[in-house]
C-alpha cells in the first residue's frame, strides 16, 4: 500500500476496493509511521473509517509510537466504537524494545477469536515481564512521568539533528518534519549519491542510519533517496557528531554511484 506525507493513501486503498480487493483486514500505523514518521491527516482517517464501514473490513491501529507525540495535536477520525477498530499498542518504545509485552482494544465480537488465536501461538507473554510492568502501572504517575520525559528528551535530540544537518549539508540531505517518535526521515538531495555506498563510508567514519530501500518490501526500488536516522537513543552531542559524520560522508567522492 502506497504510503506519502499524510500516511496511508487512502484513495489507493479506494481504488483496490473498487477493483474488487476485499480484505478483512486493513493495517495502518497512524501516528509517526515507521519508516516515513508520517502521521495519518484528519481526511485521510475519515476516509478510511468510511471505508471500513462501507466494505466491512477491520482497522488495525498500530499505536507504538502514539504515546511519543513532542508537537502538535493528533488528528481524529478513526472509526471509534464502530466495532471495527482494533488498536495495538506496546512498551517496545516507551520502556524497553525486547520486553515482548503490549495491549490491544478490541472490539467485543472480536475478543473471543483473537484470544484463541493468541493461546495457540505462544499462550501468553513471560509473567516475570508482565508482573514488572504491572508494578509499575500500579504506581500513580510513573509511566505518564516516563513519557513526559521521554517526549522532551526525543524533542531535543530530534531537534538537534536537524539542526546540525541544516547547518552542514542543507544542500544535500532534507529531513522530513518530526513531530514524534523515535526517527527522522530524509532525502537525498544529490542524484549521484548511492546511499548504499553512502552508509559504507559512514560506518567508516562511525555512524549509521537505515537505508530507505530495505522499507520497500515490494522491492520495486522505492526510497532509494532515503535514509532513516534514529536518534533516541544518543545524546545531542553524539548526535552533532552523528550529523558532522554523515555530512562528511555525503561530501566523499566514494559515496557516489
Ligand atoms: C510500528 C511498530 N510496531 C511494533 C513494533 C515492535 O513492537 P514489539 O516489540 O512489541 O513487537 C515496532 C518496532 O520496530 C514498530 O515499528
């Protein structure tokens, strides 16, 4: 499914309906998509609720990075109590990635066939994890003091990427907005530059980003400008130096195709 700056192309989805897809499910990560960081516009959930309901299949809401908005307000319109929203959440990103432990709301219908589904594959999650977690909800203000801080800390260092990046290769590399989440996604602005060989010299001179293309599961060639850049998990100063790495980089005869 097609994918821009407002998330999902609903009207590509429309258009496979109106060819005959009838699916039963339809996955969408609403807020700060993974690898784009788009986030689904008001219209485009509208839409995509109204086709739920029209063509009778289920919205699956991946909500990981939802708790980590720093800017702006999420848009509405998900199809709501409707009875054909799931939404799937998870402490991979606000606790700890590898923890395997995260929530879904459901519709009621539904709850039946997904626990069966989901005692038939592993029965439950590790009860150590479990119990941890639970300790901690059940401390008033823990996990909302842990995302505060968290939204500040990923406000900060996004931003300071991108002005490092701004500052030293404004013509050659552009960020996307980052209005949330864990990463920023970019375009190469120079045609020679292979980013393959780009993310080989940066391993030389220390740094790394995923390239866009290993995003492209029909393998059609799609986001070979682009990079992702994670930055959650460095501090502003090793994110300057991140930036002044891959600016280098981008500058080396070797990075070209
Ligand atoms: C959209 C999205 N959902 C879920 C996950 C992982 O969650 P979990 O480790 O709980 O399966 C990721 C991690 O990369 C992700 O990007």
């Amino acid at each position: 499914m097609r994918v821009d700056e407002e998330g999902l192309d609903t009207d590509h989805l429309a258009s496979l309906l109106e060819e005959g897809a009838r699916p039963k499910v339809v996955y969408v990560i609403p807020d700060f998509q993974n690898p784009t960081g788009a986030t689904l516009s008001a219209a485009r959930r509208a839409h995509l609720a109204a086709l739920s309901e029209r063509y009778g299949f289920v919205v699956l809401a991946d909500d990981a990075y939802r708790p980590l908005r720093f800017e702006g307000e999420e848009p509405g319109g998900l199809p709501g109590d409707g009875g054909n929203l799931v939404r799937v959440s998870t402490f991979a990103k606000t606790l700890g990635p590898g923890l395997r432990l995260g929530w879904a709301v459901l519709p009621e219908w539904l709850v039946p066939a997904v626990v069966r589904i989901r005692q038939n594959q592993d029965q439950h999650s590790s009860l150590l994890t479990q119990r941890a977690v639970a300790e901690l909800l059940g401390r008033p203000g823990a996990y909302d003091g842990i995302l505060d801080r968290a939204r500040s800390i990923y406000r900060a260092r996004s931003t300071a990427l991108r002005r490092a990046l701004e500052g030293l290769a404004p013509d050659r590399i552009r960020l996307e907005p980052v209005r949330g989440g864990i990463f920023a996604w970019a375009r190469i602005l120079d045609d020679e530059v292979d980013v393959v060989r780009l993310r080989r010299v940066a391993n030389e001179l220390g740094t790394d980003f995923s390239v866009g293309t290993y995003f492209d599961p029909s393998g059609s060639g799609a986001f070979a400008d682009r990079v992702r850049l994670g930055f959650s998990g460095h501090d502003e100063a090793r994110l300057r130096d991140a930036a002044t790495r891959l600016s280098q980089a981008l500058g080396d005869p070797r990075s070209r195709g």
